[in-house]
C-alpha cells in the first residue's frame, strides 16, 4: 500500500516537475508567409510540402510561383563518400558520407527572406567485404537520415523569420 502512495507521489512530482520547467509540445508552425512555392528539391520538396501541409497553422503550398507570397528554392544536392581509415592491406574499413544541401527563400520579385544557405551534414559508416548488402542499405538510411535533418533545419529557419521583407516601389 505504502509503495503505491510513493509512486504516486512519484508521479505527481515529475508531473509538476515538468510544468514547472517550462516543457511544451512544440506545436502547429507559424510562418510570416500564408504561401509557399516549392521548386526544385525532389523527395526533398515532398518532405518540406508534407510538414508545412500538416504542422503549420494557415500556410499552404501552392502550385504556381505567380500565386506564393514566399518561393523556397532548393538549388542543389550533392553527396559524397571518402574513406577514413584503411586497414593494413590498403582497404576502406570506414567511409564518412557528406551531404550538402543549398537552398534560398525569396519573395516572389526574388528579394531574399533567407539567403542563398548551404547545409552541410556528415555521418560515418562502417565498412565491412562480408556485409555488402547491409552496408548499401545502411548509406541508404544514412542518405535518408541526412535529408530528414536537412528538412528540419530548413524547416526552423523559416519558422525563424518573423516579418516579410517590404517591397521597394518602382522609380
């Protein structure tokens, strides 16, 4: 009986523990843009359209350029692999893998919101002759995962922009 009263008290401590700390969900995304156009970027631009359609309150992706209030431009990927330690005979028994990611957010006349930013992520991947298949499908996760961080970190730079750039008038 006295065990069940500690762990409720237990419970009821981490429980205040926690609101007292200042811990909250993190929530819908709010966006100084209502618009966004996604060009370039392919699984890329799927995964960004995808979280801003079902984390953000009130932005939509649309499908023309002349319809956005913000145009996210993913300019370029590039991933290489090099290897960083050999063993006696002169074999890879480790590759580091490196994605680079580029991309700018512009208004629709291109005056940038985010400028032209490149995101460059790194992960090790062991290498063994006798596992060639689980290592293909390991880069392939590691690949996969370099993206994912990529998409979040695009992600919270634009949820970090708080005010849209003012149009300049014409002369």
């Amino acid at each position: 009986m006295t065990r069940r009263i500690f762990g409720w008290i237990a419970l009821l401590g981490c429980a205040l523990a926690l609101t007292a700390c200042g811990f909250q969900l993190r929530g819908a995304s709010e966006y100084a843009f209502k618009r966004l156009y996604i060009s370039g970027g392919g699984q890329m631009g799927i995964d960004i359209n995808r979280y801003i359609r079902y984390g953000s309150k009130g932005t939509v992706v649309v499908d023309a350029p002349k319809d956005a209030d913000a145009r996210l431009e993913i300019l370029g990927q590039t991933a290489t692999r090099a290897a960083v330690s050999l063993d006696s005979t002169g074999q890879a028994r480790e590759y580091e893998m490196r994605n680079t990611f580029t991309f700018q957010l512009v208004t629709p006349d291109g005056t940038p919101i985010i400028p032209l930013s490149t995101i460059r992520l790194t992960r090790n991947l062991p290498y063994s002759d006798s596992e060639a298949t689980a290592r293909d499908q390991e880069a392939a996760l590691l690949n996969r995962d370099m993206q994912k961080d990529a998409v979040d970190q695009i992600i919270r730079r634009m949820e970090a922009v708080k005010t849209m750039p003012t149009p300049t008038p014409d002369h």
